[in-house]
C-alpha cells in the first residue's frame, strides 16, 4: 500500500517549501494540490524525477492458450 510523505521546511524569511515522496505521477499532483488549499498559495511547482516515473500500481493480464 502506497505511504506518501510530505517533507515541509519552513525558512527564516517564511518560505514554505514541500515535497510530496512516497508516491509518483497524477497521485503526486493530487497531494500536492491538498497542500497548497491548505497553505493559500503556491508561488513556484517543480517536477521531480518521481512525478515521470510509472504509477505504483501493477496490472498483469494473462491469457491461457489451449491448441
């Protein structure tokens, strides 16, 4: 099951920085999204590595041949 972390950092000048891990792509997003109506305000958005990488969910099909 998926544990996504949020790392928070609040600078001396006020800044709040946030950066979802624990999770990747739209999921990512949708976290982040939760944040920022928490905080009011979004000044800047970076992509990480994790947002491009596949979503954590694996879907296997098999198919059974019988001649």
């Amino acid at each position: 099951m998926e544990r996504p972390e949020f790392e928070i950092n609040i600078g001396k000048n006020g800044k709040v920085t946030v950066e979802v891990k624990g999770t990747s792509g739209k999921r990512c997003l949708e976290l982040a999204d939760l944040i920022k109506e928490i905080l009011g305000h979004e000044e800047k958005r970076t992509l990480t590595a994790e947002y491009y990488a596949p979503d954590s969910k694996v879907r296997i099909n098999t198919k059974v041949n019988r001649n």
